[in-house]
C-alpha cells in the first residue's frame, strides 16, 4: 500500500483487503507492507517500523512501515 500526501493512514482498509487475500488462500498470517510516499515523510531509517496487528476476522498480520 502507498501513503501519499492527504491520504489517512492505509494501515485498517490494508488489514481489511488483505484479509479477503488470506482467507482465499486458507492462511491465518501476512505481512503488510505500507510505503510513505509524502513529501514530508522523514528519511526511511528513521520511520522504518514493524508490529502485529489483527485483520476484521482475526488473522494475525506483520504491519511493516518503510
């Protein structure tokens, strides 16, 4: 997912779509990966970040931030 200048954060409608993704595929984990492409977005080595976070039917996701 892409986070460009005036959008909200892509993290709940990723989980959402990733969701249908690793339910068509039977699995119970993914990663997802959301790039910040604004203008302002500090230098990659300082906003580079991962946590867990949990999709609407309770898969279990890796959030990396780049």
């Amino acid at each position: 997912m892409w986070r460009r200048d005036h959008d909200r954060d892509p993290q709940e409608a990723g989980l959402a779509q990733l969701d249908g993704y690793l339910a068509g595929l039977g699995l119970n984990t993914g990663w997802l990966v959301i790039f910040d492409r604004r203008p302002a977005a500090k230098p990659i080595a300082e906003r580079l970040a991962t946590a867990t976070a949990t999709t609407p039917s309770r898969r279990t996701v890796t959030v990396v931030r780049a």
